[in-house]
C-alpha cells in the first residue's frame, strides 16, 4: 500500500484517499485551488507539526483501505464522465443547498447580528460566494464544459487551446471562491458556534461547513482532474 510522505502534494494525496481532505480542512491546508505544491512547503510555510499531519494522514488512510474502501481513479475516466459527476452530483447539489442555506444565514444575522458583529460579514460573504458561484456554474454548463465534449469527440489542437483559456479564467474564480470560504471558516472560528448559540444558529454553522467541503471536492475534481487531463 502506498504510504503518504511529505514529498506529495495534497492534490495527489486527495486523489489517493479522498477522505484526507478531512485532515487539510483541520490544518487549514489548501488541496484544491493551491494544491499542487510538496507537502513539505506547505509544512515549513505555515509552520505545522509535519511529523502530527503526516502520521494523521498515514492512519486515516491505512484504517479507510482495510475497510475496504478505493478512491475513484479519475485517470481512467471520459471527460464525459467527469463533466457529468461535476454537473449531476456538485452543480445540482449547489442548487440545492444555496437556496436553504440563505434564509438561515439571513435569520442568524437578523437575530444575532446585534451581539455577534462577525455574522454581517458571514451574510455578505455567503452572498457573495451564491452568486458567484451560480454564475461560475453556469458558465460551466453553458460555455466551457460543452467545448470539452466537443474536443473528446473531435480533438484538435485549435479547441485546446480555446478550452485551456477558458479554464484560466475558471481557475482564477476558483482561488476567489476559495478565498472567501476561508475567510467564512476563519471569522466563524472553525465553525465552531458560541456557547449561547440557538438550534438555528448551530444547523446554519454545520450547512456552511458541509458546502465548504462539498465545495473544495468539487474544485479539485476541476482543478487537479479535469483541468488536469486536458
């Protein structure tokens, strides 16, 4: 069994065992927009316990592979079956999501706003991440995704490069998504809600933690697969 060693790079450890995203997330490791640098740059940059993140990463993976469990191997797949998992299973789960997370977003500032001052900026940002990613999904489904399937059909050297460009300008949404859901984990503190927090205040933390991560796994799965491929 391949063991993780801090010559990888989170990008690669994510494809190898997706439920490392988990350990990232603690550390606060990006493994999707910035993910294809060595682990060992991201340890001496950010000053973390190499020997702790390595050995964490080592035992969630030994224990996820004698469960039984195997990563997808995105190399073997069709830009068909890539394009239809971001769209079937990401794209219509944002739709899903952003609808009900809003008004529970909206509420807590409402109502909370007065002793909590961070929970103005979680609106704003929450607003801005809805409509920039409902505009970004779009232009995915619409512009770029429908020029891949034309390439897997009829490749030419000619539609590449109309496609590389176009996924310049994706990938640079994906870092100012990416900024503004670090900037939500950093001002919630974890997502971790104060001891006074009500019911809603609680489920509408634990929603916008859950679209952080469904979020991160659905830009690596462009950045580092898709993108990647091509």
């Amino acid at each position: 069994m391949t063991m993780i060693t801090s010559a990888h790079t989170p990008a690669e450890v994510v494809r190898l065992f997706p439920k490392a995203s988990d350990v990232f997330t603690l550390h606060h490791i990006d493994f999707c927009c910035g993910g294809e640098r060595p682990l060992k740059e991201v340890f001496t940059e950010q000053a973390l316990d190499e020997a702790e993140v390595i050995h964490a990463l080592n035992t969630g993976y030994t224990e996820w592979k004698e469960a039984g469990n195997e990563a997808i191997n995105w190399d073997d797949k069709s830009f068909t079956d890539i394009i239809n998992e971001i769209i079937y299973h990401y794209h219509a789960k944002l739709k899903e999501e952003l609808p009900q997370i809003d008004p529970l977003v909206t509420r807590v500032f409402h109502v909370h706003g007065a002793d909590s001052p961070h929970l103005k900026q979680l609106y704003r940002l929450f607003q801005q991440f809805k409509m920039e990613m409902t505009e970004h999904s779009h232009k995915e489904e619409t512009e770029v995704f429908p020029l891949i399937l034309q390439y897997e059909q009829s490749p030419s050297e000619e539609l590449l490069k109309e496609i590389r460009h176009a996924n310049g300008g994706l990938e640079e949404e994906h870092d100012e998504t990416g900024a503004i859901l670090k900037e939500m984990r950093e001002i919630t503190n974890d997502y971790t809600p104060p001891a006074h927090a009500c019911e809603t205040y609680r489920v509408t933390y634990a929603r916008l933690e859950q679209l952080e991560k469904d979020t991160f796994a659905h830009v690596h799965l462009e950045n580092n697969i898709l993108f990647k491929k091509l």
